[in-house]
C-alpha cells in the first residue's frame, strides 16, 4: 500500500497535464504498435512477400515514420502550434489505420503513408508539449519523461497483446480496424482535455501560420492539404526503399548542419559560447542512439520471424501467436519504468547519478548481452530446432533494461539541450535517428532471412544457426560500442556544458 501511496504522491506532484498528455499518446502508440506488431507478418503470410523484401519494407515504413516528425516538427514551430498540428497527426494515423482495412498491397501502401504523415505531426509535437510543462532546471523532468515513457509502453503492451491476437485469431484486418480505434480515443482524450496542459507555450496556431498565402487560403490550410499530396510520396518511397539510402544521409547532414548554425545563432544573441558545443553532444548522441535502434528494432522483424520459426511457443498446451512475443518488452518497461524514474532521483540526491553519456553507454552493453543469450538458447534445442521461450523473454528482459537507461533520458536530454526557440525542431531531428535507425534495422533483418544466398528457403535447421549467428554477431560488436562510448565520457560531458 505505502508503495501505491508512492506512486500516486508521484504523479500527482507532476504537471497537471501530464496525465492527459499520458493517455493521449498511450492511444496513439496503441494504434502505431499495433499495427507494427502485425506487420511483417501479415507481408509473408497475407501478401507472400519474402523474409528479406518483408524486412525492407517494414524498415522504409517505420524509417519514414520516425522521419517524419522533422517536418512535422518545424510546421508546428512555424506556423501550426503545437495542438493542432497534434490533432492533424491523429485525424491521418486514424485514416491510415482504416485504409488497411482494404487488405491488399496499394490500400496498405496508401494507409502507410497516412500512417506516415500523421505520426509525423503527432508524434514530435506531444513530445515538446511535455517539455514544455517544466521550467528550465525542473527537477521533475526526468521523472516526467519516464512516466510519459510508461504511457507509451502501456500502449505498446495492450497493442503487443490484444491488436496482436485479434490480428492473428481472427484476421489480420480485424487487428488493423482495432487500432485504428484506439487513435480515435487517444484524439478525444487530447481534444476534450485540452485545458489540462493550456499552460504548456506554443500551443496555439502562430501569427505565420493565420496568414493567408494562396488566394483565401491561409498557411495552416495549404499545410494540411499539402499534408495530403505526400502520401502518395510515401507510397513510392516504401516501394523503392532503395532511394532512402540517399534520403536519410541527406537529411541527417542537412538537419546537423541548421543544429549547429541554430546554436551558434543562440550564442551570438544571449552572448555566450555554449550552445554550439551542446548540438554538436546531440548530434553524437543522435549517432549512439541510431547504433542502438537500429539493432533494438530487430524485435519487430528478425525476432518475430524467429520466434515464429525457431521459438517453442507452447504454455500448457497454448500456443502464444509469433506476434505476441513482441509484448515481453511493454510489459517489462511497464514492470521497471516506475523503479528506474525513482531511482534516477535518488541517485541524483546523493550524486551517484550516471552521467547521461554513461547511461547509453550500459543501455548498449545491456542491449548487446540480450542478443548473446540466444547462444545460450541454442545450448536447450528441442527436437523441432526451437529454442526455449524462456530465451526471448531474457532477450527483451535485458533489451528493456537497456532501453530505459537510454531511450526517456533521451528525450529529455534533447529538451534541455536545444534552444527553446528550436526545440520543435530539435525534437524532429531526434527522431530522425529513429527513422535512420529503423531503416537500417530492416536491412539487418534483410541479413537474418530464412533464405539463402541462392534465394531457395533454409530449412529450420539451417534458419535457426543462422539466426543465431546474425544474433551474437550484433551482439560482440555492441559490447564493443559500449566501451568506446565509455571511454570518451569526459570529453561528452563536456560539450554539454552542465547539463545532466
């Protein structure tokens, strides 16, 4: 009881509208998750695609998700506040999720790239909007941020296990239509409760934005329909994901380049010689976190094929769907998060607290060792080559642990070392490393397919060596990042000039 007592003094010394911020996005991860979950699946065995093409596609798909927020980011800061262009965001993932519905490949292009667009608006600026509950040097934003985290990670779990089950029971349309719904709940939560976080700034349409630039037509109106003519963009782009390769490194360069010049601007205007080096911390720190998800997302891919295939999947005569297996880790951020957002402070209060650059580094050696157990799965082969469940669920177990000493503390880093004049932006330019890393995750799943190098179909045997040794092979190479991220903590923690 005292620990429950714990919790709720917790939440309720919190921002008042963290909690509707909490349900927004837990809704809309719902729908995003969900949808994910089922997707590689339903490429192989709906659509007959192949393990590598399957891979690929779901890395173009989610790249462009996560590098969408750039835009979405900068059009919020501009000209749409950040309310509204939440709400657009929803209105086109809620779309997307319903085009899906058709069941067939050009519906399921087309509702990716609604899917694309919208998690381009909302998923940047709901972010910003919880930074922008907390004054500069607020004590409580790490511990907002692990709490929002836990939000998304409720989300993910009610999507890893029920759209996941629907879609595998009952059809995998039945899941798609399911969270499609949940979007709609999470815009009703945001709208309906929107007093709650009034106090957050930048939430209004701008002055920019109100003007009118094309005939009747204000900025906000050419947005939203300009919105609309890219998802045809998206449908090429997953189909020739090939184009991506120059894409992404464009924007990457291109996006480091306006950090730095952002924050030499910032320097010049308040007199002082810290906000450069700051954007150079975050983007080395944008090059870790795509080392870290682009191996990390091998859970929606690779790790659901190989459960699929090489996993013993059996509880007490119940066969738990392939898809399922991706539910391990909601439910261990869920377990975890509110004990690592209070440990965070307590080893803050009696300065044990690791620095931030030392927080990634353990969250990849941790990421590493998860995927160096499959060897130890392999030492309990059953006679169908099948690897224990008991060695997924200490994959994801150790994936988690990893993912929460980086991925909250991320989002919060990028909050305090970005300017607030370009922190929308800043935001979107942290989730390109997702978008980056995502994309090359799929092409590491591309390396784990059940194929062979002459295209013909590996046999189970075959398949399970295989993914193993795809698996302890990303594994060694990042205990090796670990260190080096280690070694160079000092000189990090100095281009970031304080900040904790």
């Amino acid at each position: 009881m005292s620990e429950a007592n714990t919790q709720i003094e917790k939440m309720e010394s919190q921002p008042r509208g963290l909690m509707t911020l909490f349900f927004s996005e837990m809704w809309e991860r719902f729908c995003y998750y969900g949808m994910r979950t089922l997707l590689t699946l339903f490429l192989v065995k709906s659509l007959m695609k192949g393990d590598a093409e399957a891979s690929l596609i779901y890395g173009a798909y989610t790249g462009l998700v996560y590098a969408a927020p750039i835009l979405g980011g900068k059009m919020a800061d501009k000209y749409l506040g950040y309310r509204y262009a939440v709400m657009l965001g929803a209105v086109l993932m809620a779309i997307g999720e319903f085009l899906l519905l058709g069941g067939n490949e050009n519906m399921m292009l087309i509702g990716m790239g609604a899917l694309i667009i919208g998690n381009g608006y909302f998923k940047a600026n709901i972010s910003t909007i919880v930074g922008k509950l907390y004054r500069e040097n607020d004590p409580r934003r790490d511990s907002g941020f692990t709490i929002f985290y836990i939000g998304i990670n409720v989300g993910a779990l009610l999507a890893t296990t029920l759209v996941a089950y629907v879609g595998e029971t009952y059809g995998f349309e039945y899941g798609f239509g399911l969270a499609g719904f949940g979007m709609l709940l999470g815009l009703a939560i945001f709208y309906f409760a929107r007093d709650t976080y009034s106090a957050a700034s930048g939430l209004e349409i701008t002055e920019e934005g109100k003007k009118k630039s094309v005939g009747p037509l204000t900025n906000v109106q050419i947005i939203t329909l300009g919105s609309l003519l890219l998802i045809p963009l998206c449908y090429v782009l997953i189909l020739r994901n090939e184009f991506l390769d120059y894409i992404l490194l464009g924007l990457f360069l291109f996006i480091s380049f306006s950090m730095i010049k952002a924050g030499k601007t910032e320097d010049k205007t308040l007199g002082t010689s810290i906000w450069k080096d700051r954007m150079i911390a975050l983007i080395i720190f944008m090059i870790i976190n795509i080392t870290f998800w682009a191996c990390f997302e091998q859970a929606g891919t690779s790790l659901t094929l190989f459960a699929d295939r090489n996993v013993d999947r059996l509880i007490f005569g119940w066969e738990m769907p392939a898809s399922m297996t991706q539910f391990f880790n909601p439910f261990f951020i869920i377990t975890f998060g509110s004990i690592f957002s209070v440990m965070w402070v307590k080893l803050s209060n009696i300065g044990k607290n690791p620095s931030i650059p030392m927080k990634f580094a353990l969250g990849i050696l941790q990421l590493g060792l998860g995927f160096l157990v499959t060897l130890i799965g392999l030492q309990f082969v059953n006679e169908s080559f099948q690897v224990p469940l008991l060695t997924l669920v200490f994959v994801y177990l150790l994936h988690t642990t990893g993912e929460l000493f980086l991925s909250p503390i991320g989002l919060s880093m990028v909050t305090k070392l970005s300017p607030q004049s370009f922190s929308g932006t800043a935001m979107g330019a942290w989730f390109l490393s997702f978008a980056i890393a995502n994309y090359v995750g799929g092409k590491i799943a591309a390396l784990t397919g059940g194929h062979g190098e002459d295209g013909a179909a590996l046999s189970i045997e075959a398949g399970l060596a295989k993914y193993t040794e795809v698996f302890s092979t990303i594994g060694y190479v990042l205990l090796g990042i670990a260190v080096l991220i280690a070694i160079f903590n000092k000189p990090l923690q100095k281009l970031m000039h304080g900040v904790k």
